[in-house]
C-alpha cells in the first residue's frame, strides 16, 4: 500500500514567478487559502515569491499551521560553464531549507528551448554532457552539504520532458525524479481519456519515483493544441490543465500504481491556474483536495 503526504504550492494560484505573476497572487492570499482549504504542507514556490528572511517566513508559515516540504530551484541549465555558476542561489535556498526542516529539493529546467523544443535538435553529445554534469554536480552538492535530496522535475517545453530525455537524465545523474503525472502525460500520452503514460511510468521506474506532483490533462484543449500544431504556452493560456477529476488521466489507477510500488511520500497538488481568480483557486484547491481523499489517496 502507499502512504501519500499531500500538499499545495504556488503554481496552484497562478504563481510562477517570483514577483507573483502571471496571476498576481499576493503571498498571503496563498498562505490564507492553503491553509482554509485544508492543506497543511507547502512547496515554497518560485524563490523569492515567498519571504526569504526566515524568521518572517516561520512566523508567516506558523500562524496558519503550515510546513515546507520542499523548495524550488528553477535554472537555465544550458547557460554557464558548470555548477559553480548556479551554486550561491542553490547554498542560500538550501539554507533556508534546512531551517524549515525540509528534505528536498524540487529542480527543474528553464532553459530557452523554443516554441517547440527546436534548441534540442542543435545539442551535440558534448553539449548534453556538459548540460547533464551541472545537473548531477547540483545534486551531489546538495545532498553532501545539506542532507538534501534533490528530485528532478521533467517539464513540459524544457531540455527534459520527454521519457527518452528523462532516462537520459537519470541514468546519467543517478537522480530520482518529481514525477509530475500532467506535465508527463502532455508531451508523452495520447491525449485520451484513462491515457496509461503516467501509471505505466510510475510502475516501470518505481525506484526514481521519489516525489509526485499531482496534474491533470484536459483531453479536449489538448487534442486542439495537438491538432493546431499549438505551442504549450498557447496551451496553458487555453487551460489545458484542469481539475483532477476533469482529465484524461485515471487517478484510481495513480492510486494502484502507487499502491503497487508502496509509494511512501510526498505529493504536491499543482494545478496551473495562469489566469485564475484568487477565489477560482480557492475552489479548485479544495476540490482537489476533497476528491484525492474520496478515492482514498490520502485519509
């Protein structure tokens, strides 16, 4: 059987940047809701979306009953030389992490790959070498220095989404993954409804399935960007991620995925909401909630 921790972050109320765009959310509003809507764990989100003084921080996080069970590290890995370019920002969030008590380290790519990844047909052998090494040095210095464990996040329009490129990564880095099952199912399903890519990944790589994010995939928007040959960003201004219970994907099989595995961990509830109202996240973050305990992913 598994045993799901569950739990929000920004991205949920349309945060995705530090300054609290595309949705303007400010961090308050976030907290307040989180917490009314039932959830007591929280990603910090985009570094600096969040209070980084940490006695502001706890304070903030304590008087609503909240923890943090990961941070947020998001880099342009095809710029710089090596890790070292991108270690100051690592040190102060690990840091700040290891204050709040917090064992990962949620990492992903925000590299320019192009409206349609177009950047990743010109990397040569040499280029995915040096791409993947600051990667893996990134990993090994966070858990060496900080007992961290750093999970990497495959994600749509990026270096790695695609499950040949998330091999890639693994086998190279020996990195374990937050495995986003929207952002998994988007670049690797078939746009239908009970599509099997994301349980069938979870069951076939249960080892690396160290941290979950929760997403859904709306069939219909996504069979119209598929077919209009449309780029993701075009996608998620179309909300082509929707409520749990609305898409493609079969969560009662994530559940027997996850029970087949004995998944014991976290998993983060990440709706994608570019343009919703603050009381539009409010709603979907507590039905979200509502149905994963209704079929019994968390109690």
């Amino acid at each position: 059987m598994s045993h799901v921790k569950i739990a929000t972050a920004p991205c949920s109320w349309g945060v995705w940047y530090a300054d609290g765009t595309p949705s303007g959310t400010p961090y308050s509003t976030f907290l307040d809701q989180a917490a009314q809507a039932g959830y007591q764990a929280l990603e910090l989100g985009p570094d600096g979306y969040l209070p980084t003084d940490l006695v502001k921080l706890q304070e903030e996080l304590t008087s609503r009953g909240l923890e943090v069970c990961a941070g947020t590290a998001c880099y342009a890995f095809d710029q710089g030389s090596s890790f070292s370019d991108f270690r100051p920002q690592v040190e102060a969030l690990c840091k700040r992490l290891v204050a709040l008590n917090a064992q990962y380290l949620v990492t992903m790519d925000e590299s320019d790959v192009g409206l349609h990844g177009e950047k990743k047909q010109t990397f040569s052998a040499t280029d995915w070498t040096v791409f993947l090494t600051k990667i893996r040095d990134m990993g090994r210095y966070v858990e060496s220095e900080f007992g961290i464990q750093m999970v990497y996040h495959p994600h749509i329009k990026t270096m790695i989404e695609s499950e040949s490129e998330i091999i890639r990564l693994m086998e190279f880095t020996g990195l374990c993954l937050c495995f986003d099952t929207g952002h998994h199912a988007y670049v690797n399903g078939n746009g239908q409804k009970g599509d099997p890519s994301a349980p069938d990944f979870i069951r076939r790589f249960a080892d690396k399935i160290a941290y979950l994010h929760f997403k859904q995939v709306d069939g219909k928007v996504y069979r119209e960007v598929m077919a209009k040959h449309l780029d993701s960003d075009t996608a998620f201004d179309m909300n082509v991620m929707c409520d749990l219970p609305d898409g493609i994907i079969d969560f009662m099989e994530i559940r027997q995925a996850l029970d087949d595995i004995g998944f014991a961990g976290i998993a983060v509830v990440e709706s994608d909401m570019p343009r919703a109202t603050t009381a539009q996240a409010f709603v979907s973050a507590k039905r979200n909630l509502r149905y994963l305990r209704d079929l019994h992913i968390i109690t």
